[in-house]
C-alpha cells in the first residue's frame, strides 16, 4: 500500500512539474511576443511619422518658395523679395534649392535604409527570443 502511494505521488509530482514547466514557457512566450510586437508597432510609428515629417517639411518649404515668388499682399516683403530678387539672390536660392533637394533626399533615404537594416537585426533578435522561449 506504501509503495502504490509512493508511486501515484511520483506520478503528481512529475504531472505537476510538467504542467508548471509549460505554464511558465507559455507565460514567457506570451510576455516576450507581447514586448515585440509593442516594439515593431513603436518601430513602424516612428518610421510612419519621420516619413511624415519629411513630406511636411518639404512641402512647406515649396509652398513659401512658391508663395513668396507669386508675390504677396505685404507691401514689406513684396519690396524684400524685389530687392532680393534685383541682386540675384532669390533665382540663386531657388536654383541652389532644386539642386540641393535631391541630395536631401538622398540622405534621407540613406538613413531610413540604415533605420531598416537596424531593424532587420532587431526582428532576429526578436526571432531568436521566440526561438529561446518558445523551447
């Protein structure tokens, strides 16, 4: 009777240790899928609002370009942008601007590979913690 005790408690045991094992591995799987995909959404936020925050900066900087040579109501820079513009200046701005704003852009999409190659190794290491928790 001892020993048909001993065996049916080794068996609990064994059962309760298995069962403990997998609901802690499913708990740190769980808690390790949940913090990566918090960081690839935070990621693809950020990517979405400098992309967004480059368009709107180029934009604007069109839009003044353009407002100020259709010329303006304001008698003050109306006779600025004349004065600008009798020297050379402004065609000068406006040229050098075009030329330049392919190297801008350029720089910007040399950075945002470089953002992207950071994260192709961020969801490596991302895989390899699943990898790691998952076993």
């Amino acid at each position: 009777m001892l020993q048909l005790f001993s065996i049916v408690l080794f068996i609990v045991e064994f059962v309760w240790s298995f069962i403990v094992k997998r609901a802690k591995q499913i708990a740190q799987f769980v808690v390790i899928v949940g913090i990566n995909f918090t960081l690839v959404v935070a990621f693809f936020a950020f990517m979405y609002s400098l992309l967004s925050l480059f368009f709107w900066i180029y934009e604007q900087i069109n839009y003044l370009l353009n407002y100020i040579s259709a010329g303006s109501s304001d008698n003050f820079i109306s006779f600025a942008y004349l004065v600008i513009k009798s020297i050379g200046l402004w065609d000068g701005f406006v040229d050098a601007f075009k030329l330049i704003s392919g190297d801008l852009v350029s720089i910007f999409t040399t950075y945002l590979l470089r953002m992207l190659l950071n994260a192709l190794m961020q969801f490596r290491l991302t895989v390899l913690s699943l990898i790691v928790a998952s076993k």
